[in-house]
C-alpha cells in the first residue's frame, strides 16, 4: 500500500510555510504522491448553510464548506509547479481539477508543461464539480447542467492532444481544427488520469473503462463502501469484453486523519464517519482493512481546522514508521 499526502490548502488558515513543511516531509518519507484540493470560490452563502446542495452533494453534509468566506486558502492548480519545483522525488497531482473550469485545450497544455517542470511526476485527477455558486464565480453556469459530457470531452482531448503531432476535436465546449500544442508530456503514453467518484459508481466506472483510465479516487470511503466502487468498474470492464479489473487500477481515496490518545467511534456513518480519526492501533486496524478491501493508496487528509499542522506532521511520521511496518506485515 502506498501513501499519499493530500495538502491542506483549502483551509480558512493556511500558509506557505505550513505547507512547505507538508510537502517536505512527505517527500522526506518517501510518500508516493502529494496533491491539492481544487476551490475556486467560497460564497458567503456558505458561512450560513444556504448553500444550494450539500457538499459534494453528500448525504449527511451541511449547506455548506468547512472553510470560511473570508478565510486565506491557497488555489490548488498554481501550486502544482510549484510542487514540481520544490520536490525532485515525489508524485504531485491535483484531487481533483474540476473541468469545467477550464478549456480542454489550455489544459492539456498546461499539464503538457507541468509534466516536464516535474520531470514526470503529474498525476492527473479529473471530476465534473458539483456547487452552482462556484460554476457562476469560474463563469461556467452554462456548463453545470452538462458538466459531465464537459469531463468526457476534456478526457478525450487531453489524450489526443497528448498522442498526437496535431490534433482537432469537434464538440460542444472544445471545437478547433488541426492544431499543434507545443511540448507532448514526458510520461509515456501520458501521465497517469483518475476519475474521482463521490455519489455514482456507475458513471465513474464508465469513464474508467471507456477511456482505459488508471485510477479512481473517492472520498471518506469505509472498507465495506470501497465494494460497490470495485463491483461497478469490474462489471464494466466486463461487459467491454476488457481483461483488466478494478485490481489493476490505483484504487485511492481522501480520508481525513489524526492520530488521537484515547479511541474514537469509528462506526460507518457515511461521509462524517471517523474512518482515520483514532488511537494508533485503530489507524492501523483500519489501514489493514483498506488493504485487504483492495485500496492501494489512502490519500492522508489534514481535517479543515482544529489540528495544527505541527500535530499533522508528526501523526505523518508516526504512520510511515510505526504503523505502515505493521499494515505491509499482513
């Protein structure tokens, strides 16, 4: 099982510095990725739980986001250069880029580049969002009804552009005759694409299979819930007549983690559950059970307030050194 750091940058306060030590630790101990959450705005109608679906459209969520309107987050999209730079080792992506967004186009371009300032470490995360209110902010209301056939296009003009000398596409949101984009990632035949999967199983599989993507990332997700994820991207691997399974992709998930003194109900609540929130022995009880369900990389998330980063640090060493011997032992 690898590990991955899923960098606080979505928080009401956050810094640099902060976030440098993250990066630089995660690196130290030689975790496999590190990535940044995608926000574009935080409407004020958040602060009072007015906001029009519940995040990530979840059940048992508020109205709202863990963050404060006013509060000093860092874009998760810029920082991926500046992880490049900064690292030399570690993977770097973004869980997940909202397409929407941003043009088909200009994005696999901007990836293109990103991919060699990284010398090949991009992982690429795609989803379709889910708040209005931000589609409105990132002038892309028109999209939201559509959002997901935005993500199918945008999937199949990263790989084009990707593949190819010149390339054209004709479709509703990318439509441009033959063009050359300028430098082809380094990663061959590209950097490695995750479809997140937050409510439908069904669609996410779809596009794995569809596109032969390489892994799925969900959020908050028990052992037994990692099932109905692997059951659809397998019967869809099936029903294409495809050899490969859902054992072949990177099956990860963000799941908020502190390591605390005394135990913790770790009952399945859904989303709020505490799946990662407990005693070393829980952490690691739990880690074992993500192994067996199949999870290859839990993507270690910082809770969005009321945990110093100083705490986040050393519960990072603590899992590395002392809990993942055990969880590999089994």
């Amino acid at each position: 099982m690898k590990l991955a750091l899923y960098l606080p940058n979505f928080r009401t306060e956050v810094t640099i510095k902060e976030l440098e030590d993250l990066t630089d630790l995660a690196e130290e101990l030689e975790f496999d990725s590190v990535w940044t959450l995608d926000r574009i705005v935080v409407p004020e109608a958040s602060d009072r739980e007015g906001l029009q679906y519940s995040f990530g459209m979840m059940d048992g969520l508020p109205n709202a986001l863990p963050v404060a309107s006013t509060g000093g987050w860092f874009q998760g999209y810029p920082l991926l250069p500046w992880l490049a730079a900064r690292t030399s080792r570690i993977r770097i992506g973004q869980s997940i880029i909202d397409t929407p967004f941003r043009a088909p186009g200009v994005l696999a371009a901007e990836l293109a580049t990103i991919d060699h300032l990284s010398n090949g470490r991009l992982n690429v995360g795609l989803g379709a969002g889910w708040m209005p209110e931000e589609f409105a902010a990132a002038s892309a209301s028109h999209i939201f009804p559509k959002r997901h056939k935005h993500v199918r296009e945008t999937i199949e003009v990263l790989q084009g552009v990707w593949a190819n000398e010149h390339f054209e596409y004709h479709g509703e949101f990318a439509d441009f005759e033959p063009c050359g984009f300028g430098a082809k990632p380094l990663q061959q035949p590209r950097p490695p694409i995750f479809m997140s999967g937050l409510k439908d199983p069904l669609r996410s599989a779809k596009r794995i299979t569809k596109y032969d993507l390489d892994g799925w990332i969900g959020i908050q997700d028990s052992p037994e819930g990692l099932g109905k994820w692997r059951k659809a991207i397998d019967e869809q691997f099936e029903e294409i007549g495809s050899p490969k399974r859902s054992k072949d992709l990177e099956i990860c998930s963000m799941i908020w983690t502190v390591i605390t003194d005394t135990e913790m109900d770790q009952s399945d609540n859904g989303v709020p559950s505490n799946l990662l929130v407990g005693t070393e022995k829980q952490l690691t009880d739990r880690l074992k059970a993500y192994k067996e369900a199949g999870m290859t990389m839990p993507l270690i998330w910082p809770p969005f307030a009321d945990v110093p980063v100083s705490k986040t640090l050393d519960d990072l060493k603590r899992i590395k050194n002392d809990i993942m011997p055990k969880v590999e032992a089994i």
